[in-house]
C-alpha cells in the first residue's frame, strides 16, 4: 500500500463526503430556517438565532435530505421537512437546558442564562409552531403523523429521565427507553420523513427509520461516554454536566454494577444526594475507565452503528448517498476527544 492510499485509510471517519452530497440542498434549509425563525417580538429572532447559528452540521435535517436521496428522491419536497425537523430539535434543546440548568449550549453560552428561562420556554414553544406551520406546508398527511408523533415521544422521553433523575438503580432496559425516546426518535422521524417525502414504499421506509434510530441510539450513548472523557469541543456543553446534574446514564449504569461498597458510597453521595466537592469529577472519570464502564457504553454505540449501515443494505450500492450515510454512522462512533 502506498503512502497515499495509507492516509485515507487512516482518516478519521467524517461527514465530509455527506456534506458535499447536500450542499446546495442544506442551503435551501437554511434558508427556510432563517425566513421561518422571524417574527416582530424582536426577542424571537435573537433567542433563535443564537441557538440556531451555532447548530454546526444540523445533522437531523441533514438526514432527512440524505433519506430522501438515497430513497430516490428529485425534487425539493424533502426540504421544508427538513427545516421543520431542525425547529423540533432546537426547541427541544431550549426546553431541555431551562429543565437542567445547563450553562453551554453548542460551545455557547445557554439561551436562558442571557434571555431567561420564560423567554427560552417560549420561543421555544414559538419554534414547535413554526415547525408544524412547515410540516402542513409540505402537504404530507404521513410526513406530519411521523413527525407530529416523533415530537410526543421525545416529550415523553423527557418527562419519564425527570422522573428518574438520579435513580442509582436505573436499569439499562430503562435507560435505552429513556435514549431511544428522547433522542433516537428524532433521529428515526427525520429519516423516515425523508422517505415519505421521496415516495419511498413501506419497506424502505422503515429501513430508513432502523437507520436513523440507530444512528441516535450511537450519538447519545458516545455522548454519554464524553461526558467522563471529551472535551467542551466535541459535546458542545462542558465536560462533567451529567455528572454535576446527578443524572443517571449508561456509563454510570456500568460503573455501578462493577464498583464495590467504597465505590457505591460514592456514587450515592455524589450522583443520589448531590454533595460534590473538588476532585469528585475527577474520581468519577478515573472509577469509569477502571470499571471499564466507558468501554462497555462505546461498544455499545459501535454495535448500534453497524446496526444502522446494515439497514442500508437494500439500498443500491452505485447510490452515493448510500456510502455518505455509513459514513455517518462511522463519524457517530469516532467522536472519542
């Protein structure tokens, strides 16, 4: 093998190539974002545009273009789906940082700490209005059903992780319902949308949905791993929050069930009761790689990535969108700094 052919083997899995594919189809959803986020309440389109700005590759509308390429679509019907699937997820996100005091959003200072929590819930709300005004627009009745229940289940999702904030005895079953409704679904119903608008049959549809919730089920679950070991970089929030907030995820699941009674009094004490206290941090980043806690939650992701290609395989190997969306399944793993 040559030095050349060496260096591309060698580079870190991205999404260049997906990128490159819908360009020119992502610039018209941007455009529909900018136009769709206005409004004469001045605050609207600040809060928004904020949040909006720094949402770096918008990875689930992005998905629902690639869906409706690779499902064979042409034309643009894909793309105000698109857009509403980019509102859903960042008023989501402005719900989701008011709930858990979150200070960084997207490397960004959070929206409710500079506007206040009523105006973040708020433009919020306006955001989940201008996503369904979009979803009517693109004249899809299954295109809405999927989306408008995609947006039940994530509440859902996030109602049922309150209620079990800081449950040390949370189970993985539990915790993956917990991901695959408040996380995975938006990434199922983005996909899936993007099938419907290309006129996809039912099959390949749901193929597409496997592909897109999968696909979630990894970001999250490597997310969760970052917590205890990225950077504010590759989370986009400060490393820690997970733990600072006292919230039970996967690694901690795994930490757990391999710790021993000193190990346990720890976690109790500072995940159950919240008394946290400098090096706390950490020790719980050193407890998780000892456990192998966070090589148990990454192999776990990398086995909902391989899930996610396989679900591609009905469709045409000479389709290059096809090889971009592995590619993104590949980049959902490679996030480990």
């Amino acid at each position: 093998m040559d030095d050349a052919s060496a260096a591309v083997r060698n580079k870190p899995p991205s999404v260049d190539r997906l990128l490159g594919l819908a360009k020119e189809d992502m610039a018209g959803v941007d455009a529909l974002i900018r136009e769709r986020m206005q409004s004469p309440v001045s605050v609207i389109p600040a809060l928004a545009e904020h949040i909006i700005e720094g949402s770096g590759k918008r990875l689930r509308p992005l998905l629902t273009i690639a869906s409706a390429r690779v499902a064979g679509a042409e034309d643009d019907a894909c793309l105000k789906l698109a857009a509403a699937v980019e509102f859903i997820h960042t008023a989501t996100l402005l719900h989701d940082d008011v709930v858990d005091s979150s200070e960084l959003r997207r490397g960004k200072v959070a929206a409710h700490l500079i506007w206040g929590a009523p105006s973040s819930v708020l433009v919020g709300d306006f955001l989940f209005a201008r996503a369904f005004e979009l979803m009517v627009e693109a004249g899809s009745m299954a295109a809405l059903e999927i989306l408008a229940r995609a947006s039940r289940v994530i509440a859902e999702g996030e109602v049922l992780q309150l209620t079990r904030a800081h449950d040390l005895g949370l189970t993985e079953e539990v915790y993956l319902d917990i991901i695959r409704a408040k996380t995975a679904e938006l990434f199922a119903a983005a996909a899936e949308a993007g099938a419907v608008s290309a006129g996809a049959a039912p099959a390949r549809r749901a193929e597409l949905r496997k592909f897109g919730q999968d696909l979630g089920l990894a970001f999250q679950l490597v997310d969760d791993a970052l917590d205890y070991s990225g950077s504010s970089e590759a989370l986009g929030k400060n490393p820690g929050d997970d733990f600072r907030e006292g919230k039970a995820t996967l690694p901690l699941i795994h930490a757990m069930a391999r710790s021993g009674p000193e190990e346990r009094a720890f976690w109790t004490r500072t995940v159950d009761l919240r008394e946290q206290g400098e090096g706390d941090f950490e020790r719980a980043c050193e407890l998780m790689v000892r456990t192998g806690a966070l090589e148990a939650t990454l192999g776990l992701a990398a086995d909902y990535a391989a899930s996610a290609k396989a679900a591609l395989a009905a469709f045409s190997g000479s389709n290059s969108w096809r090889p971009a969306l592995e590619d993104l399944a590949d980049f959902a793993v490679a996030r480990r700094k």
